[in-house]
C-alpha cells in the first residue's frame, strides 16, 4: 500500500527517534493523582468509583442501586443520591448487572431493621473524593465518614463517627442479587465468617469472607434471632443468618476500621487472604501500597506534551485497562475452577472475568506490549478451564460461563500473543485447546462449519456469528502455523476460507441476513434486528480485520471503499428496529460507543488515505472521551473502551489482532515511552507528527529512503549509537538487542516518508521459536462463495419462480442445482441456465463451480406449498422486527421454534392479538387453535386469555370459547404453548377470530416492571 503526502512537508516533526534505554521514570510523577475513577460513572460507562489495585480479586466501593438496572451495572450511578452500602466486588463498564458481594453499612438506629430503606443514607459528591486506590465519603443520613481502600484480595474499612454513642455496621447477604445460600457466623469477639452463594449474571457466584473489626462488637442483631447482650462464647450469630447488625460504642471522632477477606474456595482461603496482606491496622499504610501498586502498573507508559485533561483522560483509560480480569486464586494458590472443583496454581494465577468479546480488539493487544506476563496468566487460565470443561472461555465470570456474546475470541487472544512473541505456555495444550474449542464451541458453531455461514433459519445475530466465526477460524489456522505446522496444512482448506464472502451481498455493499438460500428480504442497513450483534449492518459490514484488502476488492477496489467509509461516518445517525441501549458515541452510523465499529476509522489508511483516518480518529479522542462522570460514550467493557483511547492517543492499534502489525493514526501526545517489561528495556519515541512514521513489516526488504526526502523536512535520525544528519536516509538496520521478558529479543523499524512507497507496520522481531507463522504452510481453500436463491417467498398456492446466480466471482462460472422433496430425496439434477418454477413442496440445493472446477459451499432452501386458499386479516399491528413472514407467515405450515430471534414469530407489543381467518366457504369445523411463546425475560408473555369466534358473514360473530393456560408467569426459560379449543359438537363457518389478549404491563417482580408486554404467536388455523 502506498502513503500519499498529505500535509505541508514543511510541518512534518524535526526528529524522530526510537531507543532503548533502562526504565527510569520520574520518581516524582504520581500517575495514581492523575487517575480519575468517576469517569464513566454517569451516562451509559457502567464505572465504578471505588478503590482496587491492579487486577485485584477485591473492588470495594460504594453501591447507590441494588436494582439490577442497566445504568446500574456496576451498582452505582453517578447520578443517584443514596449510598445503600459499600460491597466488595464491582464490575467496570459491563452490559450485564452482577457482584455487589459482601455488604457492609455503617448507620446508626434505635430500632434496626434489615430493608435497605432503614439503613440507606443520603450523600453529596462534594462530600466524595477518589483516586486510584482511593475513597471517601460522608453519609449524611448520620454524619458518619466513610474512607476505603484494598489490597489484592482484602478491602479495608475505615469509619469516623461524629458523636458518642452506639453505631451499627450492617452485613447484608441480601443485597442486590438472589441469595441462593449464605451464612454469616462470628468467630469472636470483634470477627465474623461466612459464605454468599447468589444468582445474577452469573447463575451460581460463591463468595466466602472473613471479616475483623478494630473494635469488639457490644451486641448482635440478625435477622433470625433475638438480640445478643453477651458475647463471652463462640457461634453467637444464629444459623443460616444473612443478614446481621454489629454494634458497637463509639467515642466522637473514633475510628472503627473493618478488613474484609474474600475468597472464592472457602472461609479459610479468605483468612489467609486477609492476615497474609494486611496483617496491621494501619489504613494509611494500606492506603499507600495502593497507590504504589498503581503507580508502578500506570508508569509503564510515559507521555509527554499534551493538555491536562488528556493526560488525566489517558491514565484513567489506562487505570480502567488494568482493573479486569481480576486475579481469582487465593494467597495459596487455590482457586474455584469452571466445573465448581477445588483447584491449585501452578506457577502462574488463575484471573476471573474475561470480556472476550470487548477485549479481544485492543485490551489484550495491550495486553502483549505492558503486561505481557498477566497475558500470559490470561491464556494459562484460559487452558486450565479447558481442561476443566472441555472449551476456553467466551465470557467467564466468577468460575461461571455467561455464554453472553458470541464468538470463540480466546483464540484471538492466545493467536496476537503468538505473533507478538509471548509465547509462554504449553504449546500442545494450547493446540488442543484451540481445536477444542472451535470443536465444541455452541450457538451455531457446527453449522457454520458445514455450510460456510449461517442463515436466519440456523441461528440468530447470523451475520455477526458468521462474521466473528469466519476471524475466529483464521486465527485458529494462524495459532497452527506457529504451533503445529503439520496440523495448520490440515486445516488450511477449512480455516483458511473467507466465509464473510457469504453474507457480502454485492448489490448493496453490506454484509446482509441470508434466509433459505437467498438474502433476507427485508433489510435496512439502519435498523437494529436480531441477525446483528447489538448492532446493524452498517457497523458490522466493515468487520473483516483478517482481509481488509479481500473486502477492499469485493467492495469494488480502494476508490469505492473510501466512498464508502466516507458514507459510513456522513449518514444520518438515526437508527430503526430494535431500541438498543448499546449503540452510542455516534459518527454517522460509526458507534464508538460499542465494539463493533472500533477500528473502522483506521481503515482509511488501507486505501492511501491516513489523513482521513487521522481525522476521525482525533475527532474521536475529542468528542468520545472526557474528564467528567459521563466522560465516555458508552459502556467501558472491562476495558476495551480504554484500550482504545490509549492506543490511539500514543499513535497506532490493532486493527488486526493476530497479526504483529499496528495501523498509525493520531497521537495526542509528543513522546511516548513504553516499559514492555519489568527492570528490563523501554521502547521510546518521540512523536510530532505520527502520521509521517510508518513501519515496514518485511525484515529483509531494507529502507533506501535517498532523494525521497525534501529539503527542511527532517533534520535530525537517531538510531542506536548511529545518528544521520541531513536531509538523506540511506539505510536502516537492526539498532538495539534487548530482552522481551526472558527472551532475547531483535527489533526491526523501517520508515515511510511521504514520497517513498513503505507499507506501514510497526514491526517486532524475537528470538524465541517460532518467531513467524510457517510461511511454507499454504492455504488450499478454493472455496467460492455459495450461490443465491431468489424466490419471491418461502410459501406458494400454485407455483414459484426459481433464479439462482452468484454473488460475485462472476465470471466463467457454472451453476448446478438439485430439486428434493421435503424428505430430501432427489427428484431433479441439473445445469442452470436460467430461472424455473416449481409446484410442489421441495428443497433445493445449489453449488457454483469455477473452470478449475473449484466448488463452492452449497446453499439450499426448503419452499412450501401451501394447500388451503384461507385469506388472513389482522386487527392489530404486528412489530416490524416480529413479522414471520407476514400475515401468511401465520398458516404456512413453518413453525417458530424456541430461539424466537430467528424471526419466525410474529410479535405484538402493548397490544391484543387480533386474527380473522376466512374459510372461503362454509365449513364443518371441530376446532380452532393458536400457538404462542413465552419467554418472560426479554418481556414476552403468554396471553392471560385467547378468545374464538365463528362468524358465517365476516360481520357479526359469536363467542365460541375461551381459554386460559397453566404456564407460570415467572417461568425462567422458553415455553411453546398450543392453546386449541375443541368445540364439543362441530359447527359450520365461514370465519373464524382469534383474539389473543395482551398481558399489559410488567409486574413488580420483572427487572423491567412497568414495560408493556410482547404476545408472539405462529402458526393459527382450525381444523
């Protein structure tokens, strides 16, 4: 690819130089001063405030909404006023509400009660201050001052008490989720112990403490027992209490410090957690090994130029980089592992909560440059749960498999540390736990793998499943030819194959929903639906990071892709379909404000136009990031979010993980200094003018950079020891050996100027072996794209016109198709030459074959002939997300089955299912039916009562029954319900009508009580 000059030579940067040299940050930099923890607190960021040290088991902060709401993910909101308690794990920036364990609030009342209600108090932010390891704040409800801290696995208390007098700290297990199981037990005087077994997001979460106060307690009140007046003998607290008071005589500005020891393998595990790490009183000592821990984690990237609210900006992103995933094994080494056994480390720690979805794109590449050993730990989990369940994790949280998101992206992570060299794990395990994975992964996995792509029919969010699947495959094959070359030749005609080809459609320039052969046909590339990923077909349609150059050319070459990406960041930001919270930060139809479109802006850089991808991406740091609560346009996502704006404010991102290349963009800052590794080597450079430094990826191919330069544009290259003055760069060569972790490590950098012709990549080079993937290891895939099938509908009374053509690849192409009944015997072979009909109920199947006779994946459909002539009205509007196929959708004999996001029910919000069918004549009828789902979570609930009508002139109608079901409103899961009324003697009609009454509103035990309810029905008739 080549670079174009785009700005006066005259402007570009006086030097440039990259060296290595012993880390020495400024001892008098405190970068835990420049953290600010509100950021992303309000709006839609899901942040937390409270304090935590990096990766640590304990996030200890404040908790202002026990609602499971989705601004409340974190459990707290910047825009709330009351501070329910203060628990011990917190999640940063997610989409799913969980955690809140373990907690405790300081009140003071005369008679205690255990609702949140009575203990709650009011606050003020101006009364709340936080830093990196850091909070305070005064609860006003009593005066009562509240500061926080922690180390690893222990959060440490501190309250001020403004008067004399007797003061309670509540523990309640209640708190936010459902309580499975829990107990809270005193082991003396002024300690406690227990266990939290709750059900949120993740289904099982188990959480033991061991709990010390400064203090003695002077009595106990729990929630199932009378109070304690004495305290002279052990186990005072009642069994199976879960809810209990601590009181305490306080003296006015006494202090009461409380340490809490969690662990997830036992009580045991959380006391040694607690006296290994504190073992002391002293909070402002744990207070400063806090803030030390940060400050050495946040120094390993230095910068300088620069405003102030870009550097506070910069190391809050970096903070908020360095939170998840949260180390999980105790002091010991024990951890709870996926299949809920005891487990035991083996030179390495075992981390919860993986975000792979999110991560995968930025964080764990940033993962590989400053925290290389954790990454390492990361994929040493990820091996070690596979070995315990049999697949690596999609997101994991708490030793439990959400399963939330798609994609297999743990082979993305351990594919990018490969090819930056971080290769410290059992190669063998890895390899197995790869094709293990992809084996075993679910959620239409397989027959993604038969066909090539999923349809609407096989799976939801179809187009995105395809889309991740098809990266995922390549970064398998790529893990291969690093670890097992011999393998990575097997599964090269397989892996290697482009399967976004499949859902490309040509016409539009969009990926788009395939549906029984053909293209889904009604589709908007704005609107929100269940074939996209909480997104639409503009934000995923540029998702092809393992062949950018392959969309390039099927987008119609490097003019028509810049065109449209230009569309993409120019149109209307409106969205329709599906209300999606989700879908923020919005440039036109880029939502920064979700994974999805995070490397869009620097695919300009891809068709010779970094200036437009310098641009938008500043235009992004500008507008998308701010030193204020709502200072992030959406969800933080444990971190991914961040990754981004470190990345791109110090010049360069991963737009394809997996491969050891970065993409340049816009630095903000003028020198950039990474630490990659404990005491060893830094790698600087300094930055004026990024966007005239680019990296060549070949070592061999070296740099004549020799009358490319005008005059005055560079005066001065320091490489190494050799320094080259001047106007003329003749060579560059290998400059520095260093050291990368143990390893011995060559690093390569090649230049681009403006006139030269140098790819840009920013290139590492290690001595550890394999240090490059097997170039000898070809792909042998010659798959085509698979044909469409064209049909006007899926259903037919007399007969339906076929045409089938390719996608693209267009010429010297041959098509062959078969016709099958239902039962898939063949009854037809042939050529296609041109469109044909067929009348009875068939499958048809199709294959493209090129002159190499290379075959394509085969597509095939299954259309129905429908044998009755009934007309269908509706009396109620159905949602345009819901439509099964329209109002015949309703009698064509294709039945919805559980996963309703396939499309195949016909759903109605906030309203009655209203259905006349006319018979056409009269006839003999015995009954009538209709069938219905539920699936209570997402708001679809079964009709409380359906009504059934005959009619012999369409106007007046008799009531011929009505029924109820015994399906549980509260019923967690999807249920299909047929409800039929049998008439007892049959009748003679002409029309039949089936109302269907909605339930109305959510009740008060729904997460979101108050929203109208969905009916979804398929499928009516009578019989």
């Amino acid at each position: 690819m080549h670079i174009k000059p785009v700005i006066n030579l005259q402007s570009i940067f006086v030097s440039v130089s990259l060296i290595f040299a012993h880390f020495d940050i400024n001892a008098q930099t405190n970068y835990a001063n420049l953290v600010n923890p509100f950021v992303g607190t309000g709006g839609h960021g899901h942040t937390f405030p409270g304090p935590t040290v990096p990766f640590g088991m304990v996030q200890v902060g404040p908790d202002t909404r026990i609602d499971g709401s989705w601004d409340g993910c974190s459990g707290y909101h910047h825009s709330d006023s009351i501070i329910y308690g203060f628990s011990h794990t917190h999640l940063s920036g997610t989409g799913c509400s969980d955690f809140g364990d373990v907690m405790l609030m300081p009140t003071q009342q005369q008679n205690p009660a255990f609702k949140p209600s009575d203990y709650a108090s009011t606050f003020s932010h101006t009364s709340e201050k936080a830093s990196a390891g850091y909070y305070e704040v005064t609860l006003q409800k009593n005066n009562i001052d509240v500061a926080l801290t922690a180390s690893t696995r222990v959060g440490f208390h501190q309250y001020t008490f403004p008067q004399n007098g007797i003061y309670q700290v509540v523990l309640d297990l209640l708190h936010r989720d459902k309580l499975l199981d829990g107990n809270i037990t005193q082991v003396n005087k002024h300690t406690i112990k227990g266990f939290r077994r709750s059900e949120a997001w993740a289904k099982d979460q188990r959480v033991y403490f061991y709990i010390e106060f400064s203090k003695d307690f002077t009595s106990i009140i729990s929630n199932n027992s009378a109070q304690i007046s004495t305290l002279k003998q052990e186990n005072l607290v009642a069994e199976k209490a879960t809810q209990s008071y601590f009181n305490f005589n306080m003296k006015k500005d006494e202090k009461l410090w409380v340490k809490v020891g969690i662990s997830s393998v036992d009580e045991e595990g959380a006391r040694k957690n607690m006296v290994t790490e504190i073992p002391h009183w002293n909070f402002e000592q744990t207070r400063q090994e806090a803030e030390a821990l940060w400050n050495k984690e946040l120094s390993k990237i230095e910068i300088k130029g620069g405003t102030a609210e870009q550097r506070t900006i910069f190391y809050t992103a970096l903070y908020h980089c360095f939170i998840h995933p949260s180390i999980a094994n105790d002091v010991d080494g024990r951890y709870l592992g996926r299949d809920f056994k005891v487990y035991q480390t083996n030179g390495f720690n075992y981390y919860s909560v993986f975000s792979l979805w999110d991560t995968f794109r930025a964080l764990h590449p940033l993962f590989n440059l400053v925290q290389r050993e954790r990454n390492i730990d990361f994929i040493k989990t990820f091996l070690a749960q596979y070995q315990q369940v049999g697949r690596m994790p999609m997101w994991e949280l708490g030793s439990n498999e959400t399963d939330c998101m798609i994609g297999y992206h743990s082979v993305s992570v351990i594919a990018d540390a490969l090819a930056k060299g971080n290769n410290r794990f059992n190669p063998k395990l890895a390899m197995e736990a790869t094709l293990g994975t992809a084996k075993n992964h679910k959620y239409g996995a397989s027959v993604f793998h038969q066909k090539g792509f999923l349809s609407v029919e096989d799976e939801h969010e179809s187009v995105s499943k395809t889309l991740e699947y098809s990266y995922n495959d390549w970064a398998v094959s790529e893990i291969a030819k690093y670890l097992d070359p011999a393998q990575a030749k097997k599964l090269s005609a397989q892996l290697e194959l482009n399967n976004w080809q499949h859902i490309y459609n040509a016409k539009t320039a969009f990926m788009q929903p395939r549906m029984n052969g053909g293209w889904y046909s009604l589709f908007n590339p704005k609107e929100v639906n269940n074939n996209y990923t909480e997104a639409n077909a503009w934000q995923y349609s540029f998702f092809v990071p393992q062949d950018v150059p392959g969309l390039i050319s099927a987008m119609g070459g490097k003019i028509a892709f810049e065109k449209k990406l230009d569309e993409l960041f120019q149109t209307s930001s409106k969205t329709s379909g599906r209300e999606q919270a989700d879908i923020t930060g919005l440039i036109g139809q880029y939502a920064h404000g979700n994974e999805p479109s995070h490397h869009m802006a620097y695919l300009y850089n891809y068709v010779d136009k970094p200036e437009k991808t310098h641009a938008r991406v500043k235009q992004i740091l500008q507008e998308m990031y701010h030193n204020a609560p709502d200072g992030l346009a959406g969800n933080e996502d444990c971190g991914q979010m961040s990754a981004w704006y470190v990345f791109s404010a110090m010049g360069f991102y991963p737009v394809t993980p997996g491969l050891n290349s970065y993409e340049l963009g816009a630095p903000l800052f003028n020198e950039v200094t990474i630490k990659v590794n404990k005491q060893t080597n830094i790698l600087k450079f300094p930055i004026a003018d990024a966007q005239r430094l680019f990296v060549e990826e070949s070592i061999a191919n070296r740099v004549d950079c020799k009358n490319t330069l005008s005059k005055n544009t560079l005066s001065k290259i320091r490489l190494s020891k050799n320094t080259l003055s001047k106007n003329t760069l003749s060579k560059i060569t290998e400059f520095a050996d260093g050291y990368w972790g143990n390893e011995k490590v060559k690093y390569h950098f090649h230049f681009h100027f403006p006139d030269s012709n140098i790819t840009r990549y920013f290139y590492f080079d290690t001595d550890a072996k394999p240090i490059m993937p097997n170039d000898a290891v070809a792909s042998t895939s010659k798959a085509l794209p698979s044909p469409i099938i064209e049909t006007a509908n899926q259903t037919f009374r007399d007969s339906l016109r076929v045409t089938i053509y390719p996608n693209f690849y267009k010429k010297n192409l041959k098509i062959s198709y078969e016709i099958a009944d239902l039962e898939n015997k063949i009854i037809e072979r042939k050529k296609y030459n041109k469109p044909f009909y067929i009348h009875q109920s068939s499958i048809i199947h199709a294959k493209i074959e090129d002159k190499n006779l290379h075959q394509s994946f085969e597509a095939h459909g299954k259309f129905y002939y429908i044998a009755h002539n009934w007309d269908i009205t509706l009396g109620s509007t159905y949602n345009n997300l819901y439509t099964a196929g329209g109002v015949e959708g309703l009698a064509d004999g294709i039945y919805g089955d559980k996963d309703w996001r396939k499309g195949n029910w016909q759903g109605y919000y906030g309203s009655d299912f209203i259905a006349t069918i006319d018979l056409k004549k009269e006839q003999e009828i015995s009954s009538i039916y209709a069938n219905f789902l539920q699936d209570q979570s997402p708001w679809i609930l079964m009709p409380p009562e359906v009504l059934f009508y005959g009619s012999n002139d369409g106007v007046n109608f008799n009531l011929l029954g009505n029924l109820t079901h015994d399906v549980p409103e509260n019923y967690d899961g999807v249920i299909i319900k047929k409800i039929e009324l049998n008439l007892p003697n049959k009748i003679r009609t002409k029309y039949v009508k089936i109302v269907a009454k909605n339930y109305g509103k959510l009740p008060k035990w729904h997460i979101s009580a108050g929203e109208q309810a969905f009916i979804f029905v398929d499928e009516i008739g009578v019989k």
